[in-house]
C-alpha cells in the first residue's frame, strides 16, 4: 500500500505527465530539455528549421477582400499501424489509407490562421471538428477531428500540425497563413515522432 506522499507523488506524476502531452501536442510546449532540443533540429530539415513568429490573436484581424490559396489536408496514416490501440468502438471511423481530408487548394482571407482554415474546410466538408480555447496559449486546441481524438491511440496520440514541413512550437491559431502554404494536420501515436520523421 501507498503511504500518502508516495500517491501524492504518483498523482503529481500523472498531472505533469498530462500537461506536457497537451502543451506539445497543441504545438504550445515551452518545456526544452537538450534531448528534445537535439531532437527536433536532428529531424526536421534545415531548409524548415524556421517559420513565422506567432502572432497574437487579440491583434489579429481579417480582410475578407483580399483571397489568397493554400493546400490543406488531414490523415490519421499513422494509426494504422497501431489499430491493435485504437478502441475497437473506432477502428471503423480510420480510413481504409489514413487519409480523412485529402490534399485540396483551399481559399484563405487575409489575417486568417492555420486553425481557420482547418475549421471552416471541415465544416463545409462535415467533417468533424472538436476544439477549445487555451488562453494561457493564446490559441485554439484540436482535441479531435473525424471523432479521432487525443489518446484514442495510446498516452502520446493526438493531432499536430506542420505547414510546409515544419512543425511549430506554437498553436495553430497564432499561424497565420501565407499564399501557397501546405498545412497538413496529422494523427501521431508517438508525440509527433513519427510524423516528424516522415516530413524529413
């Protein structure tokens, strides 16, 4: 039996462990260690080391006057080869290839974030989107999308985000878009390792 303060150090345990998946998998994590560090510059390209600085939400505005396109798509491929994780309540919502939105040009507005995008695309494709607000990150967190969610495939599962191969640090609605950008929404069952090898 646990004495209190070994279930109260579990417990902490848990909650630490619980916060970082969600400040990683949202893009916000702030939290940087020299493996970490050393991991992503090893695996995304050098050609994608840098993006756009976030910008903040409260000053962003939009002109519906000025169109631009960009690519979106969304896929869950990486589920497929951890199905024996995914409840089997959900195995049917996973595509046949992974792919749930496949690679389409799509208008944007000027102003407008990665998150719009992605919002306004998958209700006029009525694709299922849950979300909410962090206010600490200043952005909108994708807690599902197709009625996939975060941990549906194990503890390190959940959706990120990458716009022409690189993957921020930051959330999606601090992102904003520029003509001719790829945004692509993935499903990663390892805290992005697997997507992020697959964009190098």
């Amino acid at each position: 039996m646990l004495s209190f303060n070994g279930k109260r150090s579990r417990i902490i345990g848990v909650l630490a462990i619980s916060l970082f998946l969600m400040l990683y998998l949202c893009g916000c994590s702030t939290i940087t260690t020299a493996e970490s560090t050393a991991y992503r510059s090893d695996v995304v390209s050098a050609a994608t080391t840098k993006g756009p600085d976030p910008v903040d939400t409260k000053q962003q505005e939009t002109d519906p006057a000025k169109e631009g396109t960009c690519t979106l798509s969304v896929d869950c491929v990486t589920i497929l080869d951890h199905m024996e994780s995914l409840p089997k309540t959900k195995t049917q919502l996973v595509p046949a290839d992974g792919v749930i939105y496949g690679p389409q040009e799509v208008t944007f507005y000027e102003g407008e974030s990665v998150f719009d995008v992605l919002n306004r695309e998958m209700q006029a494709n009525k694709i299922h989107l849950e979300f909410s607000w962090t206010p600490l990150y200043d952005s909108n967190y994708v807690e599902g999308i197709a009625n996939l969610y975060e941990f549906d495939c194990g503890e390190l599962s959940g959706w990120t985000y990458c716009v022409n191969g690189w993957f921020p640090n930051y959330g999606a609605s601090r992102y904003l878009v520029s003509a001719g950008d790829v945004i692509e929404w993935r499903y990663t069952c390892d805290l992005g390792k697997d997507v992020e090898q697959e964009a190098d």
